[in-house]
C-alpha cells in the first residue's frame, strides 16, 4: 500500500467505523421495531455525525500532507523563517464541529501566518461559510431568533441569535460590489427602461435615527403614562429607500383602456406592460439620491450608451423627483417623469368627498370622469374645474379642504401628469413595482411586530432580501466567497495563495 493510501485509511478509520455501526443498527431489532418517522430522526443525527467525521478525516488528511513552504512572507514584508506544526483551531460547520490543524509560520515580534488556512479559504470567525449562507437566507426570511432555530432544526448545530446576526451582517458585505461588477446582457432597443422609486419607514432604535428625527424623539412627552395618546408615536421611524430597474415591452393603450365609468361594460382590454428582468435595491443608510443613483448605475449597465427609451415613476415625493432630475443631468440621460397614477386618482376622490356624501355612487363616476380627462391631458383644466366647484358652491375652509388638496397636487405635478403619449407609447403609468417591494422588502421583514434596527442590521437585510428577490442570491455567494478570501487571506501574505477550486 503507498504512503498516501495508507494516511487515507488511518484518518477515515473513525468515519468506516460509525458508518459500520450504523449498517450494523439499521439491520438490527431495535430499528426494525421503529416507526419511519423515528427511525427518519435517528438516521439523521446518525447520518449528520457520519459527514462530521468525513469531513475532520478530510482535513486531517491534509494537515498529514502539508509540505513546508520556503520564504512564506506576511503582509507586513518579514519573512517566517521557522515553522511549527500542529496549531490548531476550530470551525463549526454544518455538520458539527471539526478542528483544523495546520503549520503556523513564525518571526520574532510578528503575528503567525497559517497558508493552509488561505488554501481552505476558512473565515476569520468561527463559523464555517456554509453556516453564514445559511445564517443569511433564514435571517432574510425572519427574525434572528426565527433563523437560529431554523439552522439548529436543519443541521443539529447550535448558533447563538447574536452569532447569526453577525454571520448575516457579514454575509451581506460584498452586495453593492456584487452588482458594481455586474453586466446584464444587451436588450433591444424598442424595450423601455423603467426606474422607480419610493421609500417605507422602519422603526429603529434611538441611536439609529436620523439627526431631526431623533431630536423630536427626545423632546416628545406623551400626555399619558399607560398609553398612547392620538398622533403619539411609540416608536421613531427612518426611511428606508427603494429602486426598482426592469425592462417593458411597450404596450399601447388609450384612456378607455384603463378607466371604465361605472355602469358600462368593460371593453376587452390590450395586455398591460409587463415588467421583465427586475431588479431592487433598499437601504436605510442612503439617502434618496445615494438610492436613486444606484437605480441609475444599474439602467447605464444595461443601456451603457443610452440608446433606449428611459422613464421614471414616482409617487410625486419631490425630494424623489428632483434626485432624479439632477442624476439624469449628471449622467447626460434623456427620460421622462411620470407620477403614479394610482396616486393621482387617490387625490381625486379626496375631492370627491368635498362634493358627495360617503357613499354615494355618484362620486365613483365623477372620479372616473375627472380621471378620463387627466389621462386624456387636460389635468390644468381639472384643477381648474375642481376649485371653481367648490368656489362656486361656497364651500368653507374644512369642507373644501380635499379639492383644494387635489387641485394643488395636480397643479404642481402638472409637468409629471402627461399620461396622453405615455399610453399611445405603452409605457407604464404606475408604481406597482416599487410599491410592491416596500411591502415583500422591508414590511413584511423589517416591520414585524416588537422589531426595533440598528443601521448595520437593517442595512445587511434589505440588501439580502433585494439581492434574493433578484433571483442572484447563488451567484452572489460564489462572488462572496472570492472576496472573502481576498480580503481574508490575500492581505496576510505577501504571495497569493489561491483556492484549490
């Protein structure tokens, strides 16, 4: 037998021997007289022990074969000259713990360097990577206490709520350099590019908030001691923004095709854009225009020479609007601004009920034709027409206040309301997209009852909920992988040890 196969059988005697004991089990009366569910449970601790001590063999095998290296040199130019084996550390895996044993390279006054660690790409924490990954996509999906037991449940193996928080900070760290590095394949130049925006608060602990929001945090007193007053607020909220990319195939429509008066037969309507290729990010650390930019760096990698069709919708958030403008200018960028229709008609029936009693059905068919009109593009005239009703009937202050509200939105929004060619070129003229994602991206996650963020959490998990909402979670953690040992091991040595794979 050769030397490397008889280190093989030494260090895979323990896994043969269980796996042995294990065949020798499942053939006994004992596991005959089991049900399935509990012999299912019992294989599986028995099967997850099995992988444990295949993969400490593995690793002792290799600590068997380390051969030593001349002039390993560390980061900070001294060379190792002496070497030590049998240094050791642990690493909690998936399927247990193991302990990797390795040379240690030594120079007076100089932290040791480990090569063999750079070879397995080991992380700095105790926690194996395939744990982060798992860390992460439980962490994404609920609370950390939620993920802990979710881990413990699939692997056997215990991790604290703090430890799984961290491992999904970190998990989370290369995202933007992910998508910087990122080029999606071309797309016709007849497909629009569309870039939303919108933002949804997360309450986050005090020292989270932003500067004015805190500041009314700390000089707010409730009226009452056991409860909330009205207009109280029991927890400080920061925003949270969003951007949506995606590509749309035009869709012509006309104004009958999206607004049908009550009491009239719905005409078959043309199909509706739909969005393809979509793409999200969220941060709470940015502001608007940080998010709105990042929208941007993504349609320039998929129309780097701006030749296609470019439109933005938002809410009517003027701070949004003007972010985009500006990023538009900066980068030389032709788009149109639209404001999300469904925000237009929501304005409409503020109006409505200056003019008709809460339900009265006669309110339905004048939103429908105020509506008509503004896709048609005559938004001016309906503002008009709005504050000369109310004028007209001699409504006071309160009870003019919802047309007053909606003649002003749609006169200052006047420049984003020209719905007319937006339909004859069947672009889109609402926000589902981004509306959307502030629930599945930061409501349904960041908003769960009790949760209170700090910036570095919150922060990790949007940027994993977008990125796995994006469909690029796998091809992410490979590229995470990479950058790890880049920037866990590349910085120690002064030559590169690459990965074996």
């Amino acid at each position: 037998m050769s030397e490397y196969a008889q280190q093989a059988a030494e260090v895979f005697a323990q896994a043969r021997a269980h796996y042995e004991e294990t065949e020798r089990w499942l053939a006994s009366q004992e596991a005959a007289a089991l049900t399935h569910a509990e012999l299912e449970d019992q294989l599986g601790g028995r099967g997850r022990e099995l992988q444990r001590l295949l993969f400490q063999a593995q690793l002792d095998l290799r600590t068997l074969r380390e051969q030593r290296r001349d002039g390993v040199t560390g980061a900070d130019g001294i060379v190792r000259t002496r070497v030590e084996k049998g240094h050791t550390r642990p690493l909690a895996t998936v399927f247990g713990q193991v302990t990797v044993t390795r040379m240690a390279y030594r120079a007076a006054g100089a932290p040791n360097v480990h090569p063999a660690d750079g070879e397995l790409n080991l992380p700095e924490e105790k926690q194996s990577h395939g744990l982060r990954r798992l860390a992460a996509a439980e962490s994404a999906r609920g609370s950390h206490q939620d993920a802990a037991a979710a881990i413990s449940r699939a692997t056997g193996v215990g991790v604290g709520k703090r430890q799984v928080e961290e491992l999904a900070r970190r998990a989370a760290t290369d995202v933007d350099a992910f998508y910087a590095d990122r080029r999606p394949g071309p797309s016709a130049d007849d497909v629009v590019l569309c870039l939303q925006c919108d933002g949804k608060g997360v309450v986050m602990l005090p020292g989270a908030l932003r500067p004015a929001t805190a500041k009314a945090a700390a000089e707010s007193r409730n009226k009452l001691a056991t409860r909330l007053s009205p207009g109280e607020k029991g927890g400080r909220k920061r925003m949270a923004e969003l951007a949506a990319v995606y590509d749309c195939q035009p869709q012509p429509r006309t104004p009958a095709d999206v607004i049908t008066p009550p009491g009239r037969h719905k005409p078959t309507r043309p199909p509706r854009p739909t969005a393809t290729g979509k793409w999200l990010t969220a941060s709470v650390t940015s502001d608007i225009a940080g998010v709105i930019a990042a929208g941007f760096d993504e349609a320039e990698r998929r129309d780097p020479h701006h030749r296609r069709t470019w439109i933005a919708l938002a809410d009517g958030n003027n701070a949004q609007i003007d972010a985009i403008e500006a990023e538009a200018a900066r980068r030389g960028v032709s788009l149109t601004i639209l404001c999300d229709f469904v925000h237009v008609i929501e304005y409409c029936w503020k109006a409505a009920w200056s003019f008709f009693e809460p339900g009265d059905p006669d309110a339905e068919t004048w939103v429908a034709g105020k509506a008509t009109k503004i896709l048609q593009g005559n938004a001016a005239q309906v503002a008009a027409g709005i504050r000369r009703r109310a004028t007209t009937y001699g409504y006071n202050g309160k009870e003019r206040e919802g047309a007053d509200t909606c003649a002003a939105y749609l006169t200052a929004k006047k420049d984003y309301l020209d719905y007319a060619p937006a339909l004859a070129k069947g672009w889109p003229i609402a926000t589902g997209v981004i509306e959307g994602a502030c629930r599945y991206i930061v409501a349904d996650r960041l908003g769960i009852t009790g949760a209170r963020w700090g910036l570095e959490g919150a922060e990790a998990i949007l940027k994993l909920r977008a990125l796995i909402a994006n469909g690029d979670f796998d091809r992410y953690w490979r590229y995470h992988l990479r950058k790890e040992h880049e920037r866990v091991h590349h910085a120690r040595y002064r030559e590169s040890y690459v990965l074996a794979a």
